[in-house]
C-alpha cells in the first residue's frame, strides 16, 4: 500500500497510454474502489498504531506498543511460549525475548517454566496487568462503541464480516 500525499480519494490510476489502470475487462471504478480501500485501511492503520501507542504509554511510560500488544495478547489468551507470541504478533523472536524481558522489569509479566517442556518457558500476565489491560480494553471499546454509533443498523456487523474477509484474503 501506498502512503503517497498525491494520491486522493476518486482519482482512477493511469497507465502508459491514458487508460484507467486494472487489465482487460476491468473498470476504472474497480480501481477506484481499491485506491480509497486502500487510502481508508492506512488511515485505520495509522490510528490503531496512535491507540497502541496511547495505551502503551498508559500501562508504563517506558512500554513500548508491541510491548503492549504482547500483553494484551496474554492476557486475552493466556500463558504463552515466546515462539508461540512471535508467530501470533507476526514478528520477531527476538523482539518477543526484549519485549519480555522490558515486561518482566515493569512487574507487568511472569516468566514460568514450561511445564511441557523443562528448558522452555511460558509468558504470563500479571493480576495488576491483566486488570490494567481489562480497563484499557474497557475504555477502548466504549470509544469505539461511540465511534461506530454514527453508523446505521447492522452496518457495525457487516463491516466486521466484510474486514474479516479482507483479512483471510491477505493472509499468507
């Protein structure tokens, strides 16, 4: 995806010899559509980055957002393999490893030994994070709530469904 300042909502995009992008058969208006999908999901993205960054800074000064989303991810799902996080985060080992360290000096995680596995360990949230993370995910949540009051009936629904799609479509 693009994040150019030229591109704006409505404009077809053009290729060598005048015509609307797409390819044999499709109409400017398909691209159209995908260019403001396209515009609309970098700004969604760009506000959940400034919302983790918020509650990040809330729980700790010092905590960085994947640090947030780390924990939130133990304490929706519990207990976790640093492996296990890194795949579900969609990063880094390694990231995960600082991350927890960062989390464990905070008070904000425990490190425990893998009860399956004696040389592994399990990632858990502690009582005064998972309270912390259950007020953030309270106050984000009824902001949303807000948010999505402008929309009419069902449109909420149906625009869960239609990003649940998008997003098994560019799974990989």
């Amino acid at each position: 995806m693009t994040d150019d300042a030229e591109s704006r909502p409505g404009q077809a995009e053009t290729v060598p010899g005048g015509a609307s992008g797409g390819g044999p058969g499709d109409a400017s208006g398909s691209v159209d559509a995908v260019m403001a999908l396209e515009e609309q999901i970098v700004v969604l993205l760009g506000r959940a980055k400034a919302l983790w960054r918020e509650a990040a800074a809330s729980v700790h000064p010092d905590l960085q957002p994947i640090g947030y989303r780390m924990l939130s991810t133990l304490v929706k799902h519990g207990p976790a393999r640093p492996g296990h996080l890194a795949c579900v985060l969609e990063t880094d080992k390694s990231v995960v490893s600082r991350q927890a360290r960062e989390l464990a000096s905070l008070g904000l995680i425990e490190v425990l030994p893998d009860p399956e596995d004696g040389r592994g360990r399990l990632l858990e949230a502690s009582p005064a994070a998972r309270a912390t993370v259950a007020e953030m995910r309270r106050r984000a949540l009824a902001g949303l709530t807000a948010s999505l009051d402008a929309l009419g009936e069902g449109e909420a629904e149906r625009l869960a469904d239609m990003l649940a799609r998008v997003n098994a479509a560019l799974a990989p």
